[in-house]
C-alpha cells in the first residue's frame, strides 16, 4: 500500500517536506482488529505538533493522521462489531488500557496507556489501517468521506469542549480560533444553545467574516473587545497570546476551555504576562481538554447528522500532504483539509 511516512522530528524551516510516499505491506488484523481501507483522513494541527517535535510520536517512521474514514475490508478473528464493507471513522483515540479507574469510569483519554491514532500507532496518512474494533464508528449516510473525516477530530473534541465549558443556554460563549474545530464548535453551538450568543476571536478579518457567515452574533480580532463579556470561552489556538486575552473577556466565575493536545512556545521576542486581577480574579477558571473518549465520537456523530452539520472541506490528494501541511502552518484556511485517498 501506499503510505506517507515521517521518519524524524524537524522545523518546517528545515523540512518543508518531512513526510515520505513509500510502499509498504497492507497490515493484517489480528484478533479483535479490524483493516480498513481508507477514503479520507483530515489534516489535524496536532501532525505539525507531532512534525515539530512539540508531540513526539512514539516510534519512527510513522504513519501519521487521526481523522480517518474508510470501509472495512477485512475482520480480525475475533471481530465482530462490524461486517466488510461498513462505512466507518476513526478519531484520535486509538486504544487505552481498558482496566484502570479512568477506563472503567469512562474516562479512557486519561488513561496513562492512551494510545493515539497517528503517534503512538500508524495512523491514516496511507491507503490501509488496522485499528482495534471498539475504536472504530459507523459514519451517518449523509456525510460524504471528505465531510466526515473533520468530524471525527475537529468535531468530536469541540463537543467535548463544549460540554466542558458548561454553557447553559442564553449564556454567552466566545471562541478563540476558527479553524477546523473553531467552525464545527460554532455551528454545534448554535444548535445545542439555540439562545446564546456566540462571539469569535481570530487572527484575520478573512476568519472574522467566515465566522460572520456561520452564525457567529459578533467576531472580531484576538485582541478586540467584544460587545460583552462571555460566560465561557472555548481556545482552539496553538498559540498563547489568545489564552491570556480570552481571560479578560470572561464574566466572574467564567470558565476557559483550552482545547489543543499541545501549544507552540511563545514568541520570545513578546513575552506574554499575565496579570492576576486583570485575567485570573473573580473565581476565573481554566480547564485542558485531554484527548478524546469514544462517548464522544459516539456522541457526536448522530447529533452531527441530526442537525445536519456540514464542515466546510478542502480536499486534496495522499501525495500532496506536506503542501497540506505547509499551508495550515501558514494558516489563513477555511475550515479544515482533507487528504482523499
């Protein structure tokens, strides 16, 4: 099969092409595994993390990518949960340990085994993978490949994000960000919240005026005033500028949601402070988002299909992935990338 493979870390300054199309033997499922044939994989901001070094996969080369949608081609011996060709996705979570107090409580993504699809396994950069059964989701009929592979990333942690920041409907929620999560997040909101507004942070008028045409009820720069204050405020950045402005504009006893698995170092030439009244008193709170369980993806999927979520993609061919990933570095992009396979 064909694959696109990262054998080292290095700075897209470096590399700017750090994957590599080989060939490599289709992998064989075992047990209760399941091979599916892959149609389309989303193009994550953690791959430039994990490109970058600041998400260090756990063994080289690799297989990158976590936003998978396929058909099953072939069962393990002891899979049953799916027949050959079902139509399914694949998300971040790969496997956990399925013993400790978090995985029994349902809380696998804090299991200290987590394992991640595209860094501590091969993940969807390719044209075949092997993923354990109870990892792997049936994707709604109304969703192209293209459409669903954003679903299972962007979508599904910004559902979780979103139950984290703990909005009640007609409570105002901010987003900082608007990207591949940032887009899906406001659309969900508006649905789940039909009453609350929805103010964006971005870095562009452009983004500004995309979030505009989904619904947003104000956007504007990363460090403009919005007509209010939120009662919560979900971070999609990779960045830290957006995370200390965001906690300015929150209410007493406002909570922000930081969801990103990792963040680039600050600009060493801005160093950013933060000053205790200003953006932390009156009860603020900050709160990571760690991973992804499957109730999330489980979750997500029907409630995406029942309000006819539709994430805005950009498709473009398994070889051109580095330019893929070159231009989300840059940044600027409407909604999220899709390599089609």
């Amino acid at each position: 099969m064909k694959a696109m493979l990262l054998n080292n870390t290095s700075s897209f300054e470096q590399n700017p092409k750090p994957l590599h199309m080989v060939d490599i033997p289709i992998p064989i499922p075992v047990e209760k595994e399941i091979l599916i044939k892959i149609k389309a994989c989303g193009v994550c901001h953690t791959e430039l993390d994990e490109i970058e070094g600041r998400a260090t996969p756990s063994f080289f080369p690799i297989i990158l990518g976590h936003q998978i949608a396929g058909i099953v081609a072939q069962n393990g011996a002891n899979a049953n949960k799916f027949k050959p060709g079902d139509r399914v996705g694949v998300g971040w979570i790969f496997s956990s340990c399925g013993k400790c107090s978090f995985c029994l409580s349902g809380l696998e993504n804090l299991c200290s085994d987590f394992k991640a699809t595209g860094k501590d396994a091969n993940g969807g950069y390719a044209e075949y993978i092997c993923v354990p059964e109870v990892s792997a989701f049936i994707i709604p009929n109304q969703f192209s490949d293209a459409e669903a592979a954003p679903l299972l990333c962007g979508g599904a942690i910004g559902y979780r994000s979103l139950k984290l920041a703990n909005i009640r409907d007609g409570q105002t929620l901010g987003l900082t960000g608007f990207g591949a999560s940032g887009h899906q997040v406001l659309q969900l909101s508006k649905f789940m919240y039909p009453s609350s507004k929805v103010f964006v942070f971005s870095r562009s008028e452009k983004e500004s005026r995309f979030a505009m045409t989904l619904g947003a009820d104000w956007a504007g720069l990363t460090d403009q005033t919005p007509p209010e204050l939120t009662d919560s405020i979900i971070d999609t950045t990779p960045a830290w500028k957006p995370i200390v402005m965001a906690l300015q504009f929150l209410k007493p006893g406002g909570r922000l949601v930081i969801n990103a698995i990792r963040k680039e170092d600050a600009d060493k030439d801005q160093l950013l402070t933060m000053n205790y009244r200003q953006h932390l008193w009156m009860e603020k709170e900050i709160k990571s988002v760690a991973n992804i369980t499957r109730k999330d993806i489980e979750e997500f999927l029907p409630l995406a299909a029942a309000m006819n979520l539709k994430p805005t993609v950009t498709t473009i061919a398994l070889e051109d992935a580095n330019q893929a990933l070159f231009d989300l570095k840059k940044g600027g992009l409407h909604g999220a990338q899709v390599l089609v396979v």
